[in-house]
C-alpha cells in the first residue's frame, strides 16, 4: 500500500486530553517517524507535531480521532513526495 509523509501538528488547550492523546499516538505508533512536544506555559497550551509515514486513509483517521476530543485541533500537512 502506498505511503504518504505528513505532519500533523497539533494544539491542546485541555491538558485532560493529554492521556488520550498519547494513546492514540501510541496505537498508531508503527507509523510514527517522530515527535515533539513543547509545552507553553505562559499561554497555558502545548504544541505537538508528529512527523509519521503511513496511507493517507491512516493519517487522516489518527488527525480525525485526536482533533475530536474537546480542547484538541489538528491541521495536517503532507509532503509531495512519495
């Protein structure tokens, strides 16, 4: 099946969110090329970015599913490579 890179940058402004998070990051961890996390305390939200490889149907369910849990957005970028 064929790939696509992508980041999906991600926003959360409710740190209860956190745990679900991680666990959608980790259920999809195969794909996953990388992360990063910053906290950014002076506005109270972290920022995440997930660098990850994997079919678009993939990476649009795992964007999907983190972008619905409340206090959570999520854009996602891909790369025109292959």
């Amino acid at each position: 099946m064929e790939t696509r890179v992508a980041i999906i940058g991600i926003i959360v402004e409710n740190v209860d969110a956190a745990e679900e998070i991680n666990e959608h990051l980790h259920n999809y961890g195969a794909y996953i090329i990388g992360r990063m996390g910053i906290p950014y305390r002076e506005k109270g939200i972290s920022i995440i970015s997930v660098a990850i490889d994997a079919p678009q149907d993939v990476i649009n369910t795992l964007a999907g599913k983190i972008g619905r849990l409340p206090g959570v957005s999520t854009k996602t970028v891909y790369s025109t490579t292959k």
